[in-house]
C-alpha cells in the first residue's frame, strides 16, 4: 500500500497559508474534504498516499502546474530549514562533497523518510566546474502515482529548490511517458548563476 508520513501533507497544507489570500481560497476549494483528513492525522503517522495525491492535484488545480511547482520549490526551500530536513544538506557535504549533484543524491533518502510504496527513487548524474545533469528516476510506482502527474511536481519543486541552495540556474523536465509502466523521469541541468 503507498503511503505518506501525514506530515508532508500537514506542512504543505501549513505552507499554503503563506499564499495570497485569492491563491489560498482557491487551494482550500480545490482541497475540499482532505483538508479534514490531513489535520485529523497524527503528524508521523502514515496516511494513504491517495491523501498527498489530493492535495497535489488540488494545488494543481488552483495554481496550475508551473504555479504549483513554484510552490513546491518555496515549499522545499522552507522544509530544508526546518530540524527533519537540515541534516540533508548536512549530510549531502559529508557523503557526496557537497554541490548540486550532491544534494540532489540525498533525494531517495528524504523520499524515503516521507513515502513507503511510492516506487524505487534513484538519481545519477555528473558534475565538473559547477556544471551538471542528471535525472531522477522513480519505478515501481503504484497506479495511484501514475495516475497524477500532480504528484510527480513535488519533486520538481524540490529540485528547482536545492538549485537555489547550490546557486546556480538550472532546469527542469518532467517526463511521464511511461506511467503506465510505473515510471517516471526527471531530467535536470545546471550551470553557474549569471546574477
């Protein structure tokens, strides 16, 4: 069974209150009744994925996919400053020396942490000189995730996130052409910031 630690839809549920009143009315429609079910969840319990599924779609919903991305990212940058998460960064210098591809190598352990049954997350890349790319890979994942791409979006924001923690400009590209065989694919690029 694919399930979530009820806190990532706890917090994403808090980080929506950070959005214009407009955007976050429009969350709250488009979250509906699962608002109840994520505050009536204990914080590290582990709830059905179908929960975060919800919320995702109902993001998406409200703020389309390039606004529930950025979401996201804000979501991630704000989550790595918090005690469960700030060890990532931490432990990203300790094991791969730091960098972007370092941090994006923490992924399937942070991924780890918050889902079971959401499929097998892998990341491979290269980096020299600031500059790199990779992709992010997850199988194995139930047809509950397959059938939203919502969901796949988080991840997105949270590489779009960890540029801004190296940065450096980067780009991101979510490839769902085989859902139907349990994958999904994120291809990522980045070199230096020109700011």
């Amino acid at each position: 069974m694919a399930q979530v630690r009820a806190s990532w839809p706890k917090l994403t549920m808090a980080h929506a209150k950070q959005l214009p009143a407009a955007q976050r009315a429009a969350v709250w429609t488009e979250v509906g009744d699962t608002r109840r079910v994520v505050r009536e969840a204990a914080l590290l319990a582990w709830v059905d994925a179908g929960v975060q599924v919800g919320v995702s779609e109902g993001l998406v919903r409200a703020l389309g996919s390039t606004g529930a991305q950025e979401f996201w990212c804000s979501f991630m940058l704000e989550a790595f400053g918090r005690a469960l998460l700030k060890p990532v960064l931490l432990g990203a210098r300790a094991l791969y020396g730091g960098g972007t591809l370092g941090y994006l190598r923490m992924a399937p352990r942070v991924h780890n942490l918050v889902a079971r049954g959401c499929g097998e997350m892998v990341v491979e890349g290269a980096e020299l000189d600031g500059r790199g790319s990779g992709v992010i890979s997850v199988r194995r994942m139930p047809s509950l995730l397959t059938g939203s791409e919502a969901f796949s979006l988080a991840w997105c924001g949270a590489a779009s996130a960890v540029f801004q923690i190296s940065g450096v400009r980067g780009d991101v590209r979510l490839d769902i052409s085989e859902f139907d065989r349990g994958r999904v694919r994120i291809d990522v690029e980045w070199g230096p910031d020109r700011a």
